[in-house]
C-alpha cells in the first residue's frame, strides 16, 4: 500500500504543475525569476533558480511531513481509522470541487504574493518556491488538499508522501528550467485540452477518497503485485 500512495502523491505533483492556472504561467515565470528572456533564455542559469525554487517549496512540504509524523503517528489504531475515513472525505470533497459538483468558497480565494522589483539571486528564487508551497490557487489547492489528507490518513507515511509529491511538482520546474523555449510552445499547442483537466483529475481523486474511505489501497497494491506475477 506504501508503494501505491508514494506514486498517487507523485502523480498528484505531476497534476498540480500541469493544471490550467499554474501551467500557461510557469515559463514565464521562472525567465522573470532568474533575470533572462524567454526569446533568448540563459539556459544554466534558469536552470540553476529552478533548482533553488524547487528546493524552496520542497523544504516547506518536507517540513509538514515531518509535523504530521511527529504529531499523528503516534496515535492509536482506532484513531488512525478514524483519520483514514476523516482523510478519505476531504479527499472526496476535493474531488467533487473539481469535477464542479461542489462549491469550496476557501479555494475560490486566490492567495497570491506580489512580485516588485528585487535583486535577483538563488535566495530569492528558494524564497519564491517557498511562498509558492503556501501560496497555492485554487485549482492547485484542491489537488493539493488531497495530497494533505492522504497524508494525515496516513501519518506514518506523511513525509515520503509529501517528498514524493514534491518530486512530481518539481521535475517538471527544472524540465521547464531547461527547455524554456520548447515548453513555451508545447505549453500553447496543449491549452485547448487543459479545459477538460479539471475533470479528469476530479474523477481520479475522487477514485482515490473511495479507496483511502473504505481502506481498500492495500487490495490495489496486492492486485497490481498479482498482475505482475500473472505477465511473468
């Protein structure tokens, strides 16, 4: 079951990157943070402040995995069930948000911080990933909610959960750092499907707060092990 949440919270990363309010966003984003041009970008050196921005959110998440192992992981059996159930609504409800079956007025409310002029350094691009953590909007925050309460369900687990979601979020920033340019284009050729995304993802989600709800993960992994064997 390990296995199968480490790579839900992975995907869940991928997802948060790629959802329609932070994806048309990031290149430009990251050319404005280490000081360059998207038509002639520094490569090495959008690189290297993608680097320290991922650094930045990754250490936040790191940091409330830890928070929840210490503070949960230590509670009884019952106690855990009870979080699993607790885990597996929101997560639900997260996804039904999604889908546009239900209105979430907190995540309605996007929290953003203002960018002026600042001198620009691997500090700031690691203080910019980090306000990014905590920052979130809303499409990002109902994904990563559910990354939240999967983690609280499974306490115990909260910072490879949390790391692992961190590393599906992240490998695409420093891919971005990298290829700029041909990102851009990709980017623009891909905004016709981002409006089903949403929805997709909902259904997915929603999958997942089933399955964390009725404690069923471990059946998915003993299913994909079977498989295995069966392709052997």
């Amino acid at each position: 079951m390990v296995e199968v949440t480490l790579i839900a919270a992975f995907i869940a990363g991928l997802f948060s990157f790629l959802s329609p309010c932070v994806l048309p966003l990031i290149p430009g984003f990251l050319a404005y943070l280490s000081g360059t041009s998207l038509k002639d970008p520094n490569r090495v050196k959008m690189f290297l402040n993608s680097v320290f921005f991922v650094l930045g959110f990754a250490s936040v998440f790191a940091l409330l995995g830890v928070l929840f192992n210490t503070l949960l992981s230590t509670v009884s059996f019952t106690v855990q069930e009870w979080l699993s159930r607790i885990g597996g609504v929101i997560i639900i409800l997260f996804g039904l948000y999604l889908v546009g079956l239900l209105k979430l007025p907190f995540l309605e409310r996007e929290h953003k911080f203002s960018v002026k002029k600042f001198s620009i350094s691997y500090v700031t691009s690691f203080v910019f990933g980090a306000a990014f953590a905590v920052g979130w909007t809303p499409c990002v925050g109902a994904i990563l909610g559910s990354v939240f309460a999967l983690a609280i369900s499974q306490p115990g687990q909260s910072f490879f959960l949390l790391l692992a979601y961190s590393l599906g979020l992240g490998l695409p920033f420093l891919l971005v750092g990298l290829f700029a340019t041909q990102a851009l284009a990709l980017i623009n050729r891909s905004q016709k499907f981002l409006k089903y995304f949403n929805i997709v993802v909902g259904i997915l989600i929603i999958l997942l707060g089933i399955l964390v709800f009725t404690q069923t993960l471990g059946f998915v992994a003993n299913f994909g092990f079977v498989n295995a064997l069966l392709l052997k």
